[in-house]
C-alpha cells in the first residue's frame, strides 16, 4: 500500500474526526452558558418561609436552591466520569435499559461529546464571571443598567479575555479526545489506522497520525494565540 493511499484513507478518518470537533465545539460553548447560569442559579421556592418560622430546617429549606443543586449534580457527574464510558452508555443506553433503538452510531458519539465538553466549559465559565469584581455589577446598577445589560456590555468581554487560555487547553483537549469515538466503531483518524495496520500488516501509518494531529493542533494554538492577543485590548 503506497505512502498516497494511506494518506487518502487516513484523510477520509480526519474528515470524521473534524466533523467531531466541529460540532462538539459549536454545540457546547452555548450549552456551557446554559448550564452556567444554572449551576449560579439563585432561584429558591421556599424563600419566603424564612420570615415565619426560626428553626433551622425551615432556614435550610429556604436556602435550598434546586436549579443549582440538580445542574452542580450533573456536572459532577458527567466530569468525574470517563467520556468513554459516556458514549457507550449514550450508545448502548437506549436499546439495553428501555428497549429502544439504538442511535446512529455518530450521533450517539456527538451527544456524548456536547454534553461532556459543555459540562467542562460550564465550569471555566463560572470561574470567570466569579472573578469578576462585585463593584463593577454595583456601578452597572448605579448606572441605572439592567442585571442582562451589565451582564452582556460590562462582565461578558471581561470574562472572554479570562477564559480563553483555559478554554484553549480544553480545545486542544477535544482534538486528541476524539479518538475516542472509535469505542463504538465510528471510523476516525485512529480506527482508519487501525483498520490500515489490520489489512496490510504494515506499523507506520500509526505513527504518520501523529501528523495530522500536530498539524491540527498547532493551528488551533496559533489562532488561540491570535484571539488573546487581540483581547489584550480589555486587558486595561
């Protein structure tokens, strides 16, 4: 098998695994918020029973709030697990616990892959807007603005300079993690290398991945560079 025909096999597995990246990236940053708000989430029922009862369980209860505890569950959950595990339970899930039929295999891998990765950026993001400074929401406020307004024109280019280099380190992740698609056959750039070793018997074109890996991966850091250079302009 010549150098040309590997690399043609090995660049239709690529196209998968950008498919993979492409859609868990675009899916997740916008989850990530969703479940961000909902893990700082302030909604409490049974707030107002604080003011008739003095007893500690009735003051525990109107402290409890449920969108925080149940999203904080979730996220807990879904990062102290393997992404392995998540898409063979996304996969196999269905079919052994209700009888369903299963989903296609790469959907299942990109439900898996949006859900782990907008758990994770949940949690950059948080940590973002928590350092933000508590005086900036009260001049917004004295300014008259809105809690969204100072949310989106004050905190939100602030907290974006912030998380950029963690949420580069987890972009770069995801590139290497989507390898892991191959748990339930779906044929990327390391299951179309596997497949090659198996049929001709030949080593190298595991190690040529590597290529295509460092190539991907070195322009993603270039442009990440790029993108916090230019943020530097909030840096004041």
């Amino acid at each position: 098998m010549s150098f040309i025909d590997v690399t043609l096999q090995l660049a239709e597995g690529f196209m998968t695994t950008l498919l993979i990246f492409g859609v868990t990236l675009l899916c997740s940053i916008p989850l990530g918020l969703v479940i961000t708000f909902g893990s700082m989430s302030n909604f409490a029922p049974f707030k107002g029973l604080a003011s008739e009862a003095s007893s500690k369980f009735v003051k525990t209860l109107a402290d409890f709030k449920p969108i925080r505890c149940i999203t904080k569950l979730f996220v807990w959950i879904i990062r102290g697990t393997p992404l392995m595990v998540q898409i063979i339970l996304v996969f196999y899930g269905p079919g052994l616990i209700f009888g369903a039929k299963a989903l296609p295999r790469i959907t299942a891998v990109l439900i898996a892959f949006i859900i782990n990765y907008a758990c994770y950026f949940s949690e950059i993001y948080r940590g973002g807007i928590e350092s933000i400074p508590k005086g900036q929401y009260e001049a917004g406020q004295v300014l008259g603005m809105t809690k969204s307004q100072i949310f989106f024109k004050i905190v939100l280019f602030q907290v974006i300079k912030r998380i950029v280099a963690p949420m580069g380190n987890e972009i770069i992740t995801l590139v290497k993690d989507t390898s892991l698609a191959r748990v339930v056959m779906v044929v990327e750039l390391v299951q179309s290398a596997q497949d090659i070793i198996a049929q001709k018997a030949i080593i190298w074109p595991l190690f040529y991945i590597a290529v295509f890996y460092l190539l991907f991966s070195g322009l993603l850091t270039i442009l990440l560079n790029f993108l916090e250079k230019k943020l530097n302009y909030y840096s004041g």
